[in-house]
C-alpha cells in the first residue's frame, strides 16, 4: 500500500483524501454545465449521483494494487474546488493516468495545475513511476492546455477513438516521463517552460 502523507500542500491548496463531508462543494462542481460539457452522460450530475462518487471516492485514499484509483480533494480557503487522481495502470510498466476536475469559477489562476503537479511531484518521487499519461477529448481546449502546462507532450491523436453521446469521437493523448518531470521541477522560476495558470478540465 503506498499513499502520500496528508495534506500535500501546495502554495495554494490543500490536497487530501475527500470525505462525506465534501458533497456539498462536490456537487458545486459536478453539476456545472460546463463540467457535464466534457462528461459521457452530457447532463449536470443529479444530487444523488453526485453523493455516490463521492461515497466512491472517499474510499480512494491509497494505492493497493494496480488498477487502484488515488483520488484527492483541492481544497481552497477550506472550500473543495476540484479533485485530482492518478490511476494506477501498469505497475509492472510503473505507468499511472493522471486525472482532474475543478470547478470553472475557480478557473484561470493556475490552481488546477498546481494541484496537479504536487500529485505528479508524489508519483514520480515516493511512489516511483516512470510514465503518467493523461486523456482528454479532442475539442477539451482547456483540458489539454492544462496538460501541455504541466510540460506533458502530445503523443497521439486518436481519431473516432471512443464513443461520445452517440457519436465516435476522436482523443488526444499526452504523457511525461519520470526524468523529465524532474528535469521541469528543476528549473528555476521564469523560465520559459515553466508552469502557467491554466483552465479547469476534465477527462
């Protein structure tokens, strides 16, 4: 079992497992129409749905085995704003996909990214991957600029990939490397690859 030491802090936020407690702020954000934009059911998720994944995810606190999903609360000023998630997919290929959704009112100061990178800084130092990937729809602006933010590279477009609302669909698909997720941290505030606010997204 391996699971980071609660909270992570970051400049910002908070970052720990989610709890009951959270639905309220939860439900803020997953039944905005601009989140249920880029979800498979296409609608703003009802109460109780929403009481459910949270029941799902308070229980996502630590990763056990592979397929195991590590999935915790960004909290600002003691409101849960989003949530972020590394999937373990391949331990054997020490591979995760990494995962992120926030509410858009807290859009566009760079919180998203910076919840994600502290739970990137965690893969790829205590719990050791190599590859974290992360998948978006193809017209997801804002999911993969934040990809591209986190200085993650576009491996592939996949066309009519999956099926979305009744249609096939095409995917982008990016990905960074354990050496190059070091080699980004390293380097000092200003530089040109380094990271900026970027816009809530969502898988």
């Amino acid at each position: 079992m391996s699971r980071p030491t609660y909270p992570i802090h970051t400049a910002r936020l908070a970052l720990r497992p989610v709890t009951p407690a959270d639905l309220d702020d939860v439900h803020a954000f997953q039944s905005h129409p601009e989140v249920a934009r880029w979800a498979l059911g296409g609608e703003p998720r009802a109460r109780s749905l929403t009481e459910a994944s949270v029941t799902a995810m308070a229980g996502e606190d630590a990763l056990h085995a592979e397929g195991d999903c590590l999935t915790l609360a960004a909290v600002s000023a003691g409101t849960v704003i989003g949530t972020v998630e590394l999937v373990w997919r391949s331990e054997s290929d020490q591979t995760a996909e990494l995962g992120y959704v926030f509410h858009p009112g807290h859009g566009g100061r760079g919180l998203a990214t910076e919840a994600a990178a502290a739970l990137l800084d965690w893969g790829f130092g205590e719990f050791g991957l190599h590859r974290v990937y992360a998948r978006c729809h193809a017209r997801n602006e804002p999911s993969a600029r934040l990809m591209t933010r986190l200085g993650m590279r576009r491996e592939a477009h996949h066309v009519a990939a999956y099926r979305f609302r009744g249609e096939w669909t095409d995917q982008l698909v990016f990905a960074v490397l354990s050496h190059e997720w070091h080699a980004l941290r390293r380097q000092p505030p200003g530089h040109p690859s380094d990271h900026q606010p970027a816009s809530p997204g969502q898988r």
